[in-house]
C-alpha cells in the first residue's frame, strides 16, 4: 500500500508527538517528601532575583530548639561607592515554632553581611555577629553585651566553643560559649582552627591535624584534604571528624584516625558543606554545583549559577542516608544558605526559592 503525502505528514506528526510525550514522562521526576513546615520569605525582603541590581543574601537558617526555628533574612544591595557598615541594613530574624507553624516572634537588628552570621549555641540561645562584635541572643530575640571581635564565626557541635576571628589576616580566638570568654588564642600566621566541644581542627599543606584538650600535641588524623577552601571539616561529635578528602569523598574518621566510612560524590570544588547536631547522632552534607550541560557551559562561564542543589542527611551509627532532597536552585541570589538539623537531628530546615522548608526525618 502506499501513502499519499498527506498521510505521511500526518503519520510523521503522530510520531513526533508520540517522542515528545515520551521524553517528557522519561525525564518526570518523582514527587518529593513534603515539608511539615513551609513558609514565603519574600514578604520579609529574601530576594531570588537581582533586577539588575548587585544583590548579597547572606540569609541564615537555624534551630534553637526541637520545635523552633530562626530564619534571618540578611541581604545587601551593593552601589559603586558602597561605604556603608559591614553590618547593615539590618536584617529581619523571623522565629518560627514548627509545630505550631507560626510566626511567634520578629525583630530588625545589624548582622554581619557573611554567612554563618547567627548560629544556635544551644539551650535555645544562639549566638550573632555584628560590627560590635559577637553576643547570646535568647528565644525572646534579646541580645547580651558584645565581646569585641571579629569574624568569621565556627561553633561546635553543643555550642560550648565559639571560634572567631582569623581568615588570615588578624588573630584568631576560642571562645567558651555560655560567657564568652577566651579560652585559648592563634596569630594571624597561623592555621585557621574549626572547634568541637572538645578539641579544635586545622589543616595545614593538605593534611588534618586534631588538637585535643587532654593531648598535649596536636595529631595527625587525614591526608588529602583541601586547605584553599577552609573549613571544609568539622567534629561530629567529641570523637568523630567528617572531612572532604581527594575533592569528592567526604570521609568519616575518628580522632585516633581510624576510617569509619565514606560518602562519594561531592561537588569537590564548588560548594560542600557540613550541617551537624547537637546529639551528634546525624549529620548534613549540603552541596551544589552543575549537571548535564550546565557541567559543560561551567567551564565557559565561571558565574554561571548552580543548576543542582542537595541534602543528605546521615546517621552516624548506622552509617545509612536518612533523607535525601535534590532540586534546581535557579532562581536564587547570592549565596546558597547552608541546612540546619534539629538539635535530636529528627528535622531538617532550608532555604530553597525563596521558601524556608521543614522536613521530618524518621
């Protein structure tokens, strides 16, 4: 039998259609755990698009407590002869109860414009940087006198040690979390340290050096880590390091250096993080960088912006993922803002387009 042209035409068009529908259920993405939390930033000034205006987001998520959460809301819009404070314009902290899901509290205060500016210390305070230095905050949002420093600001796990200072150009101190005072100080030409509640870190010509407070010598713990992008280590708990090892393994050691296992596929060079809690039961493995042709066209345009973000959430014991979350962060400004875990590590909270999500973990 033959087809008249017509009849080929309509066949040929059957089947391109018959393609694409194809393709499009193939690339389908299976539904997601849905947040048990869920709230719109962009009312409170969370940006996700520039307008062509130069835009830092420096935003903050953390938990206080089980059920509460603080969101700051930290952006700055840059002009060309930009010779405002280093901590303004104030940014909007936004305390959440989760199970309630309700606003219960807001207030405008100067925060530093760098990430990690506000982190829980634990027993519901946490802890702010400023221009004025760094201060406990508590639940009702009301801050205690600043201990002049300056940033970056680490804490450990429990919040019992708060590191500030350093980035290579100025002192770098360990404070005692509860009051704030020094415990122990390292020059400005010395390796940048990360706390635990029992020791500090460092990494010195690729290799990770641990510092306990009962060892008199710092010890070697792992080879091959990266020391241009630092922390990129942190204490799980008082005998557990995890550390990005070779740009792509994320290695779980203890003190003494003994391996516990790996995690691979880490986005090596763009953004990997760790989230920690306070049980040390479970942590967060936060990164982002390209996939498909967007791995591609990277190497073409270094400010392209991510088009993968994920979480991982693992436990510590069992060595199992407890929950996993992957998506396309496109639209976002500035910086990506790094997960929180729950203090029992049975929730997770981000940011994501302008949302801050709320997740349950079994």
């Amino acid at each position: 039998m033959v087809l008249s042209p017509k009849a080929v035409r309509r066949w040929l068009s059957a089947g391109v259609i018959f393609a694409l529908v194809a393709a499009v259920s193939a690339c389908r993405v299976t539904p997601g755990p849905t947040p048990v939390f869920r709230r719109d930033l962009r009312p409170f000034g969370f940006p996700t698009q520039t307008l062509g205006r130069m835009v830092g987001s420096f935003s903050d998520v953390t938990f206080l407590s089980n059920d509460l959460l603080l969101v700051t809301v930290n952006t700055r819009t840059f002009g060309a002869d930009d010779e405002m404070p280093s901590d303004l314009p104030e940014s909007k902290l936004l305390l959440f109860d989760i199970t309630r899901r309700t606003l219960l509290n807001s207030i405008e205060m100067p925060v530093e414009k760098s990430r990690d500016s506000v982190q829980s210390a634990g027993n519901g305070s946490f802890i702010l940087l400023n221009r004025e230095g760094v201060q406990i905050c508590s639940q009702s949002l009301e801050c205690g006198q600043p201990v002049e420093t300056r940033g970056p600001l680490y804490l450990s796990p429990q919040g019992t040690r708060i590191a500030v200072g350093g980035h290579g150009r100025w002192e770098q101190k360990i404070l005692e979390g509860a009051r704030l005072t020094e415990l122990q100080s390292f020059a400005e030409n010395e390796p940048r340290v990360v706390p635990g509640d029992d020791g500090v870190l460092y990494g010195q010509k690729g290799q990770l050096f641990v510092k306990l407070a009962d060892h008199p010598e710092p010890e070697l713990v792992l080879d091959g880590i990266g020391t241009d992008v630092w922390p990129n280590a942190r204490f799980l708990d008082a005998n557990t390091i995890a550390a990005l090892q070779f740009e792509k393994t994320m290695t779980i050691v203890s003190v003494d250096g003994k391996i516990s296992f790996r995690v691979g596929g880490q986005e090596g060079p763009y953004l990997t993080e760790i989230s920690t809690t306070a049980s040390g039961s479970r942590f967060c493995l936060h990164n982002a960088g390209y996939k498909g042709i967007g791995s591609v066209l990277a190497f073409l345009d270094f400010q392209r912006p991510f088009n993968m973000e994920r979480v991982n959430v693992l436990d510590l014991k069992s060595r199992k993922s407890r929950f996993k979350l992957q998506w396309d962060p496109r639209p976002y400004v500035g910086n990506l803002t790094r997960p929180s875990l729950s203090p029992d590590g049975h929730r997770v909270a981000i940011i994501r387009q302008g949302f801050v999500e709320v997740y349950a973990i079994k």
